[in-house]
C-alpha cells in the first residue's frame, strides 16, 4: 500500500495593482521551492484599485504562465481561511526592508495562532528592495519612465489605463 505523495503548496498573497517584476522574483523564488504555488489576489471593496480584480488574476495569469506550478486565485476576506479552506499550509512573504518585517511578523504570529498557517520570509532581491505597486502608480501618473520595474504586458496595460483615467 503507497501513501499519498505529499504535495508542498505555499499561498503568495497581495493586491497585485499592478504585479511588479518585484512580485514575480518571489513568485518565482517560491515555484523552485515548492509544488504549487497560489498567487492570491486580494479582494478589497474598502480600497480603491487602478485595475480590477479580474484584471489583475488576467495579468498574474499571463505573467506566470511559464510556470507549471502556479495558478492564481482571489480571495475575500482573511488569508488564512482561505489557506485552511483550500489546504494551504504555508504563506510566503517578501519582505524588502526591515520596516516590513515588523508588521509582517505580527501577521506571522497571529495567523499561526488563529490557524497553524506557516509564514515563510523570503527577503527580496535587492534589484527590487524600493519596489511597490504604489510608488510605480505614483510615478507613472507624472510620466516616470517605469518600464523596467514592470514586465512588459503589465506596463503596457498600465500606460493604457493611465490614459484612460485622464480622459
């Protein structure tokens, strides 16, 4: 009698407004690590976003298509409910700087606490160690040159939208 093959899957969590190439360094790190790998979208009505959720899972999707192991979802609500939910046992954070790792420690501790979920820190390559959605938005509005922190479909899309919100 065989037993099951233990299959390794790791949540990576974020709004995703836009998916940086910071995003995809972890993303990619966590693939090599582990069996699956589930980008999950944050679904936040409170927050005011430049691309839909559904955009942004059609942009994680193409972006991570050269990935076997990767598929991206969304969820709504707490994390780990979701992890618990679809049998996640570990999330994977980047973290940039040390001021991440305070808060992300916290999240840590209280979402090992409320359901046994394990967070793994993966520190960012330092290539990407400012890197942040927001700060790309931020300069892309004024017409910052942006094209190298974001990959090429995404940066496209982006300027697109831009366009759109000024009209």
């Amino acid at each position: 009698m065989s037993a099951e093959p233990i299959v390794r899957k790791v949540a990576c969590p974020g709004s995703f407004d836009p998916v940086t190439n910071g995003h995809l360094d972890i993303i990619g790190r966590a693939a090599g690590l582990y069996d699956e790998v589930v980008v999950a979208v944050l679904v936040n009505r409170n927050k005011s976003s430049l691309f839909t959720v559904e955009e942004r899972i059609s942009m994680l999707t193409e972006v991570t298509a050269g990935y076997g192991n990767v598929r991206v979802d969304s969820f709504y609500g707490l994390l780990v409910d979701y992890c618990r939910t679809h049998e996640i046992p570990v999330i994977i954070k980047g973290l940039r700087a040390v001021s991440d790792f305070d808060y992300e420690l916290q999240m840590a501790q209280m979402n090992r606490g409320l359901a046994g979920v394990d967070t793994v820190f993966m520190p960012t390559n330092p290539e990407y160690s400012f890197l942040a959605s927001s700060l790309v938005k931020e300069i892309a509005t004024y017409g910052g040159d942006v094209s190298s922190l974001l990959p090429v479909s995404v940066h496209k899309r982006l300027l697109s939208r831009l366009d759109e919100v000024r009209r």
